[in-house]
C-alpha cells in the first residue's frame, strides 16, 4: 500500500510551503503524517511518525515496538516516542553511503504501521501518491 510520505530539506526553499499543504491534506483525510526531514546545515535526518491527525494514540505495546524498531538501527542517536508521536534522529549523515541509512528506517516505520495500526480506515482515503511514495510489500 502507498504511503504519503513528505521528504523536506534545509536546502530546499520550497520545503516550508510543502509542509503546510502536506499538514493541510493529512489532517483533512485524518492520515498519519510521515516526514523525512534533512537537515543539512546541523548534520542529521529525522524520521517522524506523527498520529495527530488521525485522533489515534498509540497503545502502550506499540510504544514498546517502535522502542524495539529503535534498537535494530544501532546508528541511530536517539529517538522520542509519545503517545501521538515517534521521532527517530540519526546525526553525521554526511558520508555518501550512509545517507540511503534512513530508508532502512522509514521501511520499518511503514512496516509497522501496516501491521499496528490496522485498526482504523485512515488509509483508505488515500487515492494517489502526495510527494513521495513508498512502496513496503509487507511478508
């Protein structure tokens, strides 16, 4: 299934109105907003999984599995996970090859989605792709 997943950049001047209308869509169709935040001048990219849209919260089991994504991507630096919000942070993302590091997350993050959050039809609005899409065939 497709997910609209926003890919913004400090080095993109675009990135702020595109983040308005990307806020805009989800919370009009209540979907999950997925960001990929690169931040260039502060050497880090962000992953963040945020609910508010939907009304949903996550359940204290899928806190503990977001937790469990965190620990299988040892270069992450951090990650905060609230009720209505997961963050994921990796920092010194400036060598080439590990710049694709973050797809490996992002993967998980849909992953987990399909398999968590199953739950409600907050997917079922979607009708074509927004900036980006990922594809995760779940097996």
């Amino acid at each position: 299934m497709p997910y609209p997943v926003l890919k913004i950049s400090d080095l993109d001047t675009t990135s702020p109105q595109r983040f308005k209308s990307y806020k805009r869509m989800c919370y009009e169709h209540s979907l999950p907003m997925i960001i990929v935040d690169f931040q260039t001048e502060h050497n880090y990219c962000e992953v963040t999984l945020d609910l508010s849209p939907t009304g949903l919260k996550f359940l204290p089991s899928e806190m503990k599995a977001l937790e469990r994504i965190s620990k299988r991507h040892g270069w992450l630096d951090r990650f905060d996970i609230t009720p209505t919000k997961a963050r994921f942070f990796y920092g010194n993302w400036s060598d080439p090859s590990e710049q694709e590091d973050y797809s490996f997350l992002l993967e998980d993050v849909l992953k987990w989605i399909d398999k968590h959050i199953p739950r409600s039809h907050i997917f079922a609005v979607l009708t074509a792709p927004v900036y980006a899409t990922v594809q995760v065939s779940v097996g």
